[in-house]
C-alpha cells in the first residue's frame, strides 16, 4: 500500500459554528444518511460505549464543563434516555442527521444557539435543565473560539486587502446557488507571480464564512517549487481533515476520491487548494456534486480542468496601488506624485507594493521621497523588493527554474526588447528561434505568468519582469549576448 499517511495531521478541520438546521443544510433522515456514514468511516464506535450512570433528569452531568466532548457526550446521554434515535432526533428538531452526529462526536464543537434551542426542546428539557443544556455548549463554543490554532487552519487573511470587487462578486454570485442536489463550485484562480492569488483565496473565504458551516480548510500544493505535494498526501490530509480514521483511509488514489466525493456531497465546505502545480495533482481532489466550494489557486490557468469558474487577476490599477499604500503606510505629508512613482516603480504588483510599504514603515529614517529614490535604480530596484532572499525576485525565480533550458535562454534574450509590447517578429529575431517555435515559447512564459497577452500576436514583459529578466542575462549569458540584438 502506497505510504500516504506520513502527513497526515498537518491539515485538520476549522473549529467553526455548526448550524446544522435542515432549512439550510437538508440531509436525508433516514438510513441512507447512515450508509454514507458507513462508507466514509465516520460513526465508528461512536454508539459503543455504555451509557453513563442515570441521573437526575433536571441535573447537568457532572464534570468540567471545558471538556472538549463535554455537550456532545450530553447530547448523545439525554437522546438515548428518551429512546431516539439519531434520526428521530434529527425529525423532531429539525437538525440534521449529520449535523447531530457531529456534535455527539465532538466534531462540531461549536453549534449556534438556536440550533442548541431547538435540541433542547426536541429532548423536552426542563427549564433548569434547558439552562444547563445552553451553559455547556456556550462553555465548548468559547473553547472552540479561543482554543489554540492547529495546523491545517486557514492562514492569517490580509486586513488590507482592496480591490477586486468584480471577481469577488462572480464567486458570491455563484456560491448563493450551491445546494446539496447540485454541481460543487470549483474556482481556478490564477495570475502571474506577487498578484495576490492566495489573498484573494483567503478573502472569499472570509466574505462567504457563514455559507460554509462545516468547516474551511487550506492546503499548501507546493506546486510552483517544484516539490509538488504528492495526490494521495493530498487526499490524506484533506480526509483526516473530514475525521476519516487513517486505518480507513482507502489505499489507492482512485478509491480515495470516492470518499472525499461521499464526505463532501452532504457537506458545506470551503476548501483552498493553494498552489496547485497542474490539473493532475487536483484532479483526484475535486468534488463532485454537493454544497462545497473549492478554490484553487496557480500561477497557470490549468485549461485543462473542466466545468470550473476562471478568474485571472491582473495587476492592481493606478487607483488601486494608490489606495493600497494610503491604507497602509502614514501617507500624511506624502505628495500624490510620490505615491504615483512608488506604485509605477512597483509595476502595480502587489507582492512589490507590500514589500515597499513595509520598507517604509520599518525604517523611521525614511520618507517617500527617499523610497523613490531607491527603487528609480533600475539595478537595485529587485533587491530593494527582495528582502532577506524573499520577496518579487524570489517569486519570479520559481516560475524561471520549472522552464527548459531553451525557454530560459528565450526569456533571458527578451530583455532585449525596446517597448513593453513586442510581436511574435521581435521574439523571433531576439530569440533566433522559428516563428512557430518562438509562439510556443512565448505561450509557455504567459502560461508561468512570466509574459503577458497584449492583443492579438501581442505580447507584453512587465517592467519588473523585464528587470528580472536582465538581471538573469547578465548572470546566465555570455558577454556577446548581453549586448543589444534589436527589435521592439
């Protein structure tokens, strides 16, 4: 059996609010809901064990209320005293069966008043008894709130985040109409390297948290260095994620995906494939039907996927760049001008943008008008952008090391260009390749976001690009090549 389990527990699933309530989130009540339980492996002894010793029916358990199966094993011990089954329960209070399990199981450690209402009702509680009831799942929410993060949690979202309404508004769109009868929505979100792909990933699942209540999940893909994340480690943590116990984690890719696509068509989650290397690694982890979102993020489009929603993100505008640096940087005192020349200097990228505000802000001694001064220096202006080894020149660097040699050779050999925008012509003169062969090298730079679409047999190498491209000639070449080769 491939060994797919080494990593099992970096990726776990969100403490967020559980609703629950079939009005929202409809699951069947009867025992079909069962038999998905049984094929995805979740009620594995969750009715095993004996009950507790009987007690008084108004009373509380006894125990500290900050256990973590505190109200779950409440819930199970008054359904079982009044005869209910799960699915009884679930009639009666209109919570779903899914929903019901998970608490009982400790998964949802954090359901919403009104859901832990309509329970207490369906089990006929008394008032002091309700009050009990209510006390010990607000005492698990705070623990679920506050407890400590695990690993697998959605990352730290940017606060500063602008722009973007129109891509954001296209996901809303779409995720109002999810439902469980339903296609999954699959998002492809790409752009070249430093544009913000995993920000905006992470503000949809800010903007949409309340329509995905049984959890979001991120995880890192590594597709663009090089050392991809293999699929079955992929799928391993995405289903110890979902509580599928590693012993009845499936062992081959194929039967893997089965029972991600049996966990998420009852299911309203959202799932952020980050840096996803090609449509082969992601394939096998994609739902099918159900209420579930997955955005992928790549630097490629990934054609080859197909019935998903394609956002490409571009650069930031004038405007935006502009709105970006007042928002963070103590723009007070700072002339428009300056502002204007940080963010063209920073080609609207706004991996740049965020490097140079935090240059700013980090060194009291300067002021906007010594940031300009630094990055006007065309030969410094990527190591000004690149602190520590980390920032725009490393972002580019891993797009420039998955090409072949004879790609690199061709982007280098573009640095040559005179204009921003140049025709298959120029590459062909600049690259001493063929036309047939120069436009597909030019297609597999604007595929790694290396080299931008300018109109039809357009192409354009952004300014930082270019720069970048340089520095790599200067590096790479030998003296004769270095030397201008004409075109533009």
């Amino acid at each position: 059996m491939p060994n797919t389990h080494d990593h099992a527990d970096s990726l776990d699933l969100l403490p967020e609010t559980h609703d629950g309530r079939t009005d929202r989130n409809p699951l069947p009540e009867t025992s079909a809901a069962a038999a998905v339980d049984d094929v995805i492996a979740l009620t594995v002894g969750a009715e095993k064990e004996h009950d507790p010793a009987p007690e008084a029916a108004d009373g509380p358990r006894r125990g500290p209320l900050h256990d973590d199966a505190g109200f779950g094993q409440e819930l199970r011990t008054r359904r079982k005293r009044i005869g209910l089954t799960i699915e009884g329960l679930a009639e009666v209070s209109g919570i779903s069966v899914r929903a019901i399990s998970d608490m009982e199981r400790g998964l949802s450690r954090a359901p919403l008043p009104r859901t832990v209402a309509a329970l207490a009702e369906a089990l006929g509680l008394t008032p002091t008894a309700s009050e009990a009831f209510v006390t010990m799942a607000r005492a698990g929410r705070r623990t679920a709130v506050t407890g400590r993060p695990r690993a697998g949690d959605l990352p730290r979202p940017n606060r500063e985040f602008i722009g973007r309404q129109r891509e954001l508004g296209q996901i809303a769109h779409r995720c109002a109409n999810l439902t469980i009868g339903g296609a999954a929505l699959v998002a492809v979100v790409y752009g070249p390297p430093g544009v913000g792909k995993t920000a905006f990933a992470l503000r949809v699942a800010e903007e949409q948290r309340d329509l995905f209540p049984d959890g979001r999940f991120h995880l890192d893909l590594s597709g663009a260095g090089g050392a991809a994340l293999a699929v079955g480690d992929a799928q391993t943590r995405l289903l110890r994620a979902l509580a599928v116990s590693p012993r009845r984690i499936a062992g081959d890719d194929d039967e893997r995906t089965g029972q991600l696509r049996a966990i998420l068509q009852q299911r309203r989650c959202l799932i952020v494939l980050d840096d996803a290397a090609n449509e082969g690694q992601i394939r096998h982890l994609l739902p099918g039907a159900g209420p579930t979102m997955v955005i992928v993020t790549s630097r490629r489009a990934l054609g080859g996927l197909e019935a998903v929603l394609r956002i490409g993100l571009a650069p930031f505008t004038a405007e935006e760049s502009a709105t970006f640096l007042r928002t963070v940087v103590d723009a007070e005192g700072c002339s428009t001008q300056e502002i204007d020349a940080v963010s063209r200097l920073c080609g609207h990228l706004p991996l740049a943008l965020q490097i140079a505000a935090a240059r700013l802000d980090g060194r009291s001694g300067w002021s906007m008008t010594r940031l300009v001064k630094e990055l006007s220096d065309s030969d410094r202006r990527l190591a000004v952008l690149t602190p520590d080894g980390a920032g725009v020149e490393a972002a580019f660097m891993v797009s420039y090391q998955q090409l072949p040699e004879p790609t690199r050779t061709a982007f280098r050999r573009l640095a040559h260009t005179t204009t921003a925008s140049f025709t298959i012509a120029t590459a062909t003169a600049l690259t001493q390749l063929g036309p047939h062969d120069a436009e597909q090298v030019l297609e597999e730079l604007v595929d790694l976001g290396l080299l931008q679409p300018g109109g039809p047999e357009q192409y354009r190498l952004d300014d930082l690009i270019r720069l970048f491209a340089t520095a790599r000639l200067r590096a790479e070449e030998p003296p004769t090549e270095r030397t201008t080769r004409g075109g533009g």
